[in-house]
C-alpha cells in the first residue's frame, strides 16, 4: 500500500525539506518521494488534511500504562492507541505495574505486546528490585532484553552507595540510570508545594529543595563514578541551574521536565482539585518561567508528558489522601505549543531518541517513516470527550489549548484521529 500525504508542511531540521510545503508518498514503510505537486496512482491512499504539518515522530519519555496488575486504569494495546492519537510515534514504558518490570522476562513481556501495534515501544527497567530501593535489579539482562534505561517511577533512591554502585556497573554495558529527585524526610507528609499557596490552603507542603539536595547529590555521585544519568521531571529553578552547571564539567547527564510544570502553577490548587495532585508538585511561576527558560537554553533536554492513569477510586479523595498523577498524552502537544515556539516544542518531544540512543529518521527520501501529522495552529478547549484514555484524571481539562495532533505515520501503518 502507498500512501501519499497532501501539502504538508515540514518541521524537521535535518530534513532537506525543512520549512517547505511538499507531498510525501510512502511506500512500503519508507518515503519514496517528495516534491511539490506529486500525482496519486490508483492504488494510493491520499491523506488531506487542514494546515497539515510533519515533524519526525514524537518520543514521549515517560509513560504508565498499568498493565499488567493496573488494567483498570490504562492496558498496553490502549495506551498504544492513545499515544498514536496523539502524536506519539514512540514511548518509553515506565516499570511501575504489579508485579514491577524487574526482569527481563518482564521487558519481553511488555515489548511483545506493543507488537501489532503502531508505536515503538521502549520499556525502562526497574532499577532496584520490585522498585524498594535495597538491591539492584537484573540490569544487564534487561538491557540484553530491550530495556532502555532503568529507574524506580517516582521513587528516590536513599542509599548513596547504592546508585554509585548502578553508575558504575552499567558502564560495562552502556546503560542508561534514571534517577528521580527527591529526599523522602524533607517532603515529609507533604502533597503540594511549599510555600504562599500551600499555607493559604492548609495543605502540607513539599519544599523544592527535598528535590534539589539529591539533584546535588545525584551530580557529586556521576561525577564521582562516571556513567549517564537522565533526572527525570526536574520542577525547580535551582534543579535546572544545578544541572546546568554539571552539563558545563562534561557530565553525561540529561534531564526531563512535565508538561504540567511548564504550563501550569500551584494557584490551580485553590479548588483542592485532586486532578492537579501531581508528582513533583506544580511549583510557583518563578520555577515555571525559569524551567521555561532552561527549555529554551537547552539545559532541559526532554519534555514529557509523565502519562499516568489513575483509576477514579484514586482520585475521587480527599486531598491529603488521593494518588499523584495525570493523563497528560492527549493534552501535550496542544499545552506546550501555547507556551513555547513550534519548533522548540518538536525539538524537545522527539530529543529522546538522541538521550536514549534510539534510532531516528529524518524526513528525507529513502528514510523510514516514522512521522507525527499536526495542525500547530488549531485551538480548541480540552473536554472530556477529547480523553482516549481509559483513565479520566486530567490536569488540562478545560484548559484552552493551541494545537493538536492528527496522528503518525509509523511501522508501515497510518493512526488518524
């Protein structure tokens, strides 16, 4: 089957097309041609579309599914889907189902069942096992599996020695450590962030410096061993500064930042709405504006959408008492395009691949097709209807957004909303 793809604009820098308003016939999972006025043959399936745009497929860092244990909230085929609908050609799973992808039974296991499916998926191993933080997971043959990276979702690791000793044992392979932030006494029995707004509300507060002690830390012990570290969903003006300085000595290290801590502050909480109960806590707008800034600078290497479906017994709660999380797959584009330029927004959601060491294509001729379609300047306002997911906890309901995704084009299959 060939498809070919009507005026569409290119956004892709390595492309020889970038900028231009071309036909792209596919043919075979590749893309057999481009130019300017391409006439369809019989057997071709035309794709014409408002304002159409191309970008190389996005690669969303870090997303839950559930499955296995959590089916109720998302499945693996449906979180496929979903991500495709939403421009996401690519997803690095996160290890947080039941039982815990510790092994690399487990990474085959959720690598068959994204098979048939449209997206690459890319599971992250569980660093320690069953994510508690005591002893390292089968690392090794998890990378030998698919593994891509490994990281407890969520979960700090408190043992200094312990993250030294992964820093160091998976130079030998080339793996990857993911390491979130947070010290556990300092958060305490915080839910939001400290400061003017958490007091207005009688909430108790996460000080941004439980994430920035261990940010610190996590530097001085890549530093010390060597290695790659990747700090995932940094929320905090002194976290970017910190790596910032560590990217300056020559540290392999990268860092994401969510969505929500772009877009969002912690005044959304006056409602005690437990959609906006999120890990790390949406900050204040001197942490957003400076995360903004470090996006743009190139301290901040990803943007994620930290996907994570939570089933409505774990938010119809009180405050103190519901889960962390959002969806966030469907609303990601649409959020970060009114916040920042379009092609800084595609940079970052397709940066993964170079973090990760993913293979990528460029929109060239003879290239595999692996590509997002959009409208980059629709606006529309986030319903309930516009949820894909299994799960309904959304941070960006109601929110007006800019932009929105048709689909991709990827694996030889076209996913169109």
């Amino acid at each position: 089957m060939k498809t070919l793809l009507k005026q569409a604009k290119i956004i892709d820098p390595k492309s020889a097309f970038h900028q231009q308003t071309v036909d792209v016939l596919i043919e075979n999972g590749s893309i057999q041609n481009i130019a300017s006025n391409l006439q369809p043959d019989s057997d071709v399936q035309m794709v014409e579309l408002e304002n159409l745009h191309l970008s190389r497929g996005w690669f969303d860092s870090s997303v839950c599914f559930g499955e296995p244990g959590f089916e109720q909230r998302e499945t693996i085929e449906n979180g496929c889907l979903v991500a495709a609908l939403s421009g996401f050609s690519s997803v690095a799973l996160q290890p947080n189902s039941e039982p815990i992808h510790d092994n690399q039974t487990a990474i085959s296991w959720a690598k068959s069942k994204a098979e048939k499916t449209a997206v690459n998926l890319y599971p992250i191993g569980a660093l320690t096992k069953e994510s508690a933080g005591k002893e390292l997971a089968e690392l090794y043959d998890m990378k030998n599996a698919g593994a891509i990276a490994f990281g407890d979702y969520h979960k700090d690791i408190s043992n200094s020695n312990l993250l030294k000793l992964a820093l160091q044992y998976t130079q030998d392979f080339g793996g990857h450590i993911i390491a979130f932030s947070q010290d556990q006494n300092l958060k305490g029995n915080g839910v939001v962030n400290e400061g003017i707004v958490s007091t207005r509300l009688g909430l108790k507060g996460i000080p941004a410096l439980a994430e920035e002690i261990h940010v610190a830390r996590n530097l001085f012990l890549l530093e010390y061993t060597g290695g790659k570290l990747h700090i995932p969903t940094i929320s905090s003006a002194t976290s970017a500064a910190l790596i910032k300085q560590a990217k300056a000595k020559g540290l392999q290290v990268s860092c994401s930042v969510a969505v929500s801590n772009l877009v969002l502050t912690d005044e959304v909480l006056d409602g005690f709405d437990t959609r906006y109960k999120l890990m790390p806590p949406l900050r204040n707008e001197i942490d957003r504006q400076a995360l903004l800034a470090a996006v743009v600078d190139g301290t901040i290497d990803v943007i994620t959408s930290d996907h994570q479906p939570i089933d409505i017994e774990g938010k119809k709660l009180e405050f103190d008492l519901a889960s962390y999380g959002s969806i966030g797959l469907e609303s990601a584009f649409g959020a970060l395009n009114s916040v920042l330029s379009l092609e800084m927004v595609i940079e970052k959601l397709t940066a993964a691949t170079h973090v990760f060491g993913v293979e990528s294509s460029s929109i060239n001729i003879g290239q595999k097709a692996n590509l997002t379609l959009f409208n980059p300047n629709m606006e529309w306002i986030f319903s309930e209807k516009d949820i894909l997911s299994k799960s309904k906890n959304a941070a960006f309901l109601g929110q007006k957004l800019k932009g929105k995704a048709y689909g991709i084009f990827n694996r030889n299959q076209l996913i169109l909303s």
